[in-house]
C-alpha cells in the first residue's frame, strides 16, 4: 500500500499496490499491466497525482459522450 496525496484538495488517498508493482511501473511496465488489481481511480492518482473525485470534478460538465 502507498500513500499519495491529492495535488487539488491535498487529501492522502491510499492506493493498494505491492512494491514489486510499483517497481515494475517504475521501470518501464505499463501501469495497468503492472498493477492488474488497482482500480483506474488510483492508477490516475499515481500517474497525475489526481485523486478520483477531483478528476471527476474536473470533467464534470463535458458531455462529449
């Protein structure tokens, strides 16, 4: 498990991950391939350092879809 904090509301969100995967994305493996079981949520915290409320806020009016 590592801590990370949310660069926008400054809050630790935990991400659950072993340090085998973390080490693995760290050197090169695709994030998703590295850690399989982490939800996308915390896989875009590690990556943009962006919890998923924040990047949910933050795209809340685009309806693109």
């Amino acid at each position: 498990m590592i801590n990370v904090r949310c660069r926008t509301c400054r809050q630790v969100r935990e991400v659950d991950c072993t340090n085998e995967e973390y080490q693995a994305w760290q050197s090169g493996m695709l994030i998703q391939t590295a850690m399989p079981n982490t939800s996308k949520e915390q896989r875009e915290l590690l990556i943009s350092g962006t919890c998923g409320e924040c990047f949910a806020a933050m795209f809340a009016g685009d309806d693109d879809e």
